[in-house]
C-alpha cells in the first residue's frame, strides 16, 4: 500500500509503506564507478561516442533508449534522432532476442557473435505460430524486394507488403517474422519518418561494417563492454551479451592487459583503469539526485544489479516482473524511488513512488530534473 503527499511545486510524491533500506558502502561506490564509467556523469560525448562507450544501448523502448543517450551527451532527443537519419547508429537485434541501438558498423558482426542462441530459440518458437522455414524465406524474399534499391519502410508498410506476398502477419507472427529477419542481419531500423525509424536493408544502410574475425570481436565485445560498464563481472558480461561462459571468458582473456580489477568480498570486478581518479573528479555529480529512463544500462546492463537497485527495491521497478522497468530516482548511487510524468502542457509534473524516506535535498532536486529532462 502507498500513501500520497503533495511536496513543492511541479512534482506529486507517493511513500511505499516499508523501510528504508542500507547500501553497503562498498556497492555503493561500485555503482557510483558505473555513472562514471558510462558516462552518466563527468563527460560530455556526442550522442555516436556515448553508444561507442556502452557498445549497445538496450531500445526495445525506443524513447527510452533515446533519454538515456541524450541524457549521457547532454543533447535534445533531436540529436540522437539525427543520428539515425545519418547512419551513424542504428537499432536492431544483436543480443539477448531484444533491440539495442549501436553503431552502423558494429551491427553486422555483433548480430553474428551474439544471435546464435537467440535464433536457435526462435526456430524452436516458430510451430507455436504455425510458421516454418519456408514463411522465412518467403518473409526475406519479400523484404529484399520491397527495400532493394534505398527502400525505407514502416513497420505497417512492410507488413502490408508481407500480406500481398500471401503471409499471415497477425498473431505475432508479422513481429516474429521480422525479428527473425533482424536477428539475421538482413534488416534493421535506421532513418524516421513523422517519429518512426523505418525499416532499410543493412547491406545497403551500412555499407562499410567492420569485419573483426571471430577472435578479434570476442576481445573486442569484452573490453568495451568493461570499458562502458565496468565495475562489472564474467556473470555480468555473460548475461548482456548471451554469450556462453566458455566464450565470454575467451574474450575477457584476450582484453585483461588493458583492464583494471577490483576485489569486493571476495567478487573480481573488471573496469578502466582510468574510472576510479575520474570519480574522485566528479563524486559530488555522482552522488547527486538522478533521474534515469527505465530501461537505462545502469540497470539492465548487469545480472547481479543489487549495487544500484536494492533487492527489496527490485521487484517495485519492474511491478508483476513482466519485463517492463519503470524509470528510477537514484541518490548516491542507489534507487530510491520511481518516477513518471504525469499531465501535459502546464499541467505536466512528475510523479514519484518513493521506496524510503527521501532526503529534502532529493525532494527539492526532483522537479528541477525533471524539467531539465531532453
């Protein structure tokens, strides 16, 4: 059970009846590294080098995949959006079975590292959906012929397009069809049109895709991903990228010169060497109130996220765990409380669930960042 107060102006709070929950020091600083280390806080990046630091930034929320880079570049949406219609990043399936915007160049052979497992299990959902193989071909025949030649396509279009070429779309099977196209490299989404990324060929969206061998991508996915993510563990990478362990540690071997460890009750944790002097810079901005989208990195890009969400608190962000996380308040590194915008025009506000008895400094900070948000 919640009860509401209104505090201050612009902002409408809700406490959850249950304590206050107490961070061990030592995983609060490992998620203050993280704001660091992802640039949160204490850089300044374009929108393409924000999603060059993180490697993939999760977008199966397109608009909050879109804050979490533009509140990391300190850009307008527009910016990111702008991106998009450059070329520079693009949004498909290149791990885990769901959507991550990435650079251009690095969605070809990341699709191909991580999206064996993920295939594999769709091949296996396909009878549930009375389709086949032969629905595949026919879905990746229709496609190249719909785009071949610059074709830019919305979700709707290119289904229609599916229906004049004799398939079943409905019950899932048009989404299913079209990840299945995009977990294989044949598609993805680039450019908008009215708000909508449309869908483009990756051949010809990406004409120049880096071409790492095998050996090189496992380094070079295990070095980024504790580069933009470090504090972080072998568990931690295994379960961004879907890899097997066997194949993580392969990649974490080949990167270790270039990395830092740190010990924490006997857990080995992997990070840039350069993020502990850069969060001395900047503790006072990381220890600052934050508002971060949903589906941010700082919480989805690790299995064990306890050091930023608070096990009691885990189940309050993703409510049922049905896969949808709400946005979070985060203080000194740790969530305490979500939040969601409420009203529209000069009526918008924020609304805030907090899970513990929140500080007047976080209070008054709210309705200000929320205001402040891109």
């Amino acid at each position: 059970m919640t009860s509401s107060v209104v505090r201050g102006v612009g902002a409408v709070w809700h406490r959850r009846a249950m304590p206050t929950t107490t961070v061990p020091d030592a995983q609060r600083e490992i998620s203050l590294l993280r704001l660091v280390a992802q640039g949160v806080v204490g850089r300044r990046e374009t929108p393409r080098e924000v999603v060059a630091r993180l490697t993939a930034v999760q977008a199966q929320d397109e608009a909050g995949a879109q804050l979490s880079i533009a509140l990391r570049a300190g850009v307008p949406r527009s910016a990111v959006v702008a991106e998009y219609d450059a070329g520079t990043v693009v949004r498909s399936w290149t791990q885990r079975g769901t959507l991550h915007a990435v650079l251009a160049e690095d969605l070809p052979w990341m699709a191909e590292l991580m999206n064996v497992r993920p295939m594999a299990a769709q091949a296996k959902r396909r009878p549930q959906l009375d389709l086949d193989a032969s629905h595949v071909a026919r879905a990746n025949d229709a496609t190249v012929a719909a785009l071949r030649g610059g074709g830019r396509l919305a979700r709707a279009e290119l289904m229609a397009a599916w229906a004049d070429a004799g398939l079943e779309t409905s019950g899932g099977r048009g989404y299913h069809l079209l990840s299945t196209l995009g977990h294989a490299g044949l598609v993805c989404f680039g450019p908008t049109r009215d708000g909508e990324q449309l869908i483009v060929l990756v051949e010809e969206w990406v004409p120049a895709p880096r071409t790492p061998t095998r050996e090189e991508a496992l380094r070079e996915l295990a070095l980024r991903y504790f580069l933009g993510h470090g504090p972080a563990t072998v568990p931690d990478l295994v379960r961004w990228t879907g890899l097997t362990a066997k194949d993580a540690r392969a990649g974490l071997a080949l990167a270790l010169d270039k990395l830092a460890t740190l010990e924490v009750d006997g857990v080995t944790y992997y990070l840039d060497r350069t993020i502990p002097a850069l969060l001395e810079k900047h503790r006072a901005a990381a220890e600052a109130t934050l508002l971060l989208p949903g589906f941010d990195e700082m919480v989805l890009g690790y299995a064990d996220r306890t050091a930023t969400v608070p096990a009691p608190y885990a189940d309050l962000i993703v409510p049922g765990r049905n896969g949808v996380f709400r946005h979070t308040v985060v203080d000194r590194g740790v969530v305490v409380g979500a939040w969601r915008a409420v009203g529209s025009g000069r009526n918008r506000r924020v609304e805030v669930e907090a899970f513990e008895d929140l500080t007047p400094a976080v209070t008054e900070a709210v309705p200000a960042l929320f205001a402040a948000l891109p």
